[in-house]
C-alpha cells in the first residue's frame, strides 16, 4: 500500500504546477484538510462506491465519456484532481471552503466532471459524463461544495455534497447497476432534491499540504 501511494505521489509530482512541485505530497489521515491540487477518491456514503471514469462512451445521451460508481477501493480511473473554476484566484494548496465552486479533473483520462441535460442511461436523471481537458473547460464543470454539519472547511470523511451549478443536479448515485460495458458497476447522475443517496465523502488520496498564508 506505501508503495502505491508513493507511485501516486511522484505522478502527481511530475504534473504539478511549479509553485508546488517542491512541496510534499502524503497519504490522507482521517481529518486532514483538502486542498487544491490533492488527488483524491470520492466514495459514496450510502454504497460505498467510488466515483469512477474510464475512456469508454455512454451508448445513449451525450456519448461523453461515461462515469460510473466502482465497487473496488484500489482502481486507479476513480481518482480524481480538485481543482478551482477558470476565474478562481486560489492556487494549489489553498483550503476550500463551503459554498465554493470547484472543478473535478479526472486523473488518467484529464477530463473533467461534467453534467448536462441528457437524460442518464438507466435513470433517465440528468446524465454525468467526462468531458474536455487541460485546455478544454466550461461552467458546465462547476460544482458548488456544500458540507453537511457545522464544519467550514472540506476535510477527509466529511459528509459533503456537490450541486451542478448549470443544472442544478446534486452528483448522486444508488444501486442501480449496469449489466453490460460496464458491468457491476452502478449509475451516476444528477438529481436536483437533497436525498440520502447524494451524500459523498473524500476516502483514499494523496492529499497536499495546506499553502502558507502570505
């Protein structure tokens, strides 16, 4: 496992903007501070599935690339960069706030988390797909982290929940599973009421240090 994260670490290293390639990346313990930059894996409360991407299309709807829940807890496609909106002046190692937009960035494939009107594949709830890149990014990969209970900061293993800024669509999934490209694997979508099942924590990652104020 030490290995794992330490080949994670170096990754990520080699991708980091140069303010921060200096600085030390470690293995999240519970309670730690999420910060831009930091990798991470987002499992849902209620299944304890990870939010996951692969280079494989949706059949129906936007035909992006598909997001899925995954069952197991050591894949490498369900880790995923936090990063802050075009417009945003945070860098790299700033805390991140409830009420914050943030953008999503898909760690192997480099797209981002991204919704849209199209109708999910079993659900018929708002799709959640894969979409852009580095160079490629819109509002419709906003996100608006909302923290249950009375912390202020996003920390490791806070229940926390992120609403679609376009569409409103809170990310949620359930038990609905697919049975063909990407069996066992359940549905992701968008729905737009607070419910049980858009409820997500910050599990496993490689988390960076909290920036010096200045």
């Amino acid at each position: 496992m030490a290995l794992s994260f330490f080949a994670l670490a170096i990754f990520l290293l080699l991708g980091l903007d140069s303010d921060y390639a200096s600085a030390p990346v470690s293995a999240a313990s519970e309670g730690v501070q999420i910060t831009y930059g930091s990798a991470i894996k987002l499992m849902h409360e209620k299944t304890k599935f990870r939010l996951h991407s692969h280079d494989v299309p949706y059949g129906s709807g936007s035909g992006q690339q598909s997001v899925t829940g995954f069952p197991n807890v050591d894949d490498a496609n369900s880790y995923w960069v936090v990063k802050p909106t075009l417009d945003s002046s945070e860098k790299q190692g700033d805390t991140i706030k409830s009420g914050t937009l943030i953008r999503l960035q898909h760690m192997r494939t480099r797209k981002w988390l991204h919704s849209h009107l199209h109708a999910s594949p079993i659900s018929g709830n708002l799709e959640v797909s894969c979409f852009g890149g580095d160079g490629e990014s819109d509002t419709g990969d906003y996100w608006r982290l909302e923290i249950e209970g009375s912390g202020k900061t996003w920390r490791q293993d806070q229940r926390v929940r992120l609403n679609h800024v376009d569409t409103g669509g809170y990310l949620h999934s359930h038990d609905k599973k697919y049975t063909r490209i990407a069996g066992g694997q359940q549905e992701v979508c968008g729905v737009r009421e607070k419910r049980a099942d858009n409820v997500w924590l910050a599990a496993e990652g490689v988390y960076l240090p909290t920036a010096e104020s200045k």
